[in-house]
C-alpha cells in the first residue's frame, strides 16, 4: 500500500484525536551514557521501555487503580 496525502492525513486526523504526547528531557550526557545503554540492553524500542516503567511504578504506588491492560505500547487501540 502506497503511503500516500490521502493516509497522511487520516494518520495525522488520528494522532491528534486518540493520541497524546509528551516530552521528557534528560540530561544529554545522562541519556546518552546511561539510560540509552541500558535501554538497549533490554532490546526494547526506548518508548515502550518509558510506558512499562511508567505503569509498574503506578500500580505499585496506586494498587488496585492502573489495570493490567492499560498504558500499553500499541498505539492503536
């Protein structure tokens, strides 16, 4: 399937109706020489690293509140 104007522009309809994005800065040097090592390590694209350390942290200060199935890395559901 071609990308094509037509599916960049529902691509881009739909980021901005069902998906939110935030920024997180980090030192360069602290990024660059410890968390991006380490990250890649794990073998996971860094951004799912960030939702699965996000949510565990979550459920264990708020147990019972954060379901198993939320803050997943699939953006389209």
């Amino acid at each position: 399937m071609t990308y094509n104007e037509a599916s960049k522009k529902a691509t881009v309809k739909y980021m901005k109706g069902n998906l939110k994005q935030i920024n997180v800065r980090f030192k360069k040097k602290e990024y660059e020489q410890l968390i991006k090592p380490l990250i890649d390590k794990s073998g996971e694209p860094v951004a799912t690293y960030i939702k699965v350390a996000l949510k565990e942290k979550l459920q264990r200060d708020f147990p019972g509140q954060i379901p198993d199935d939320a803050i997943t890395d699939n953006d389209n559901e």
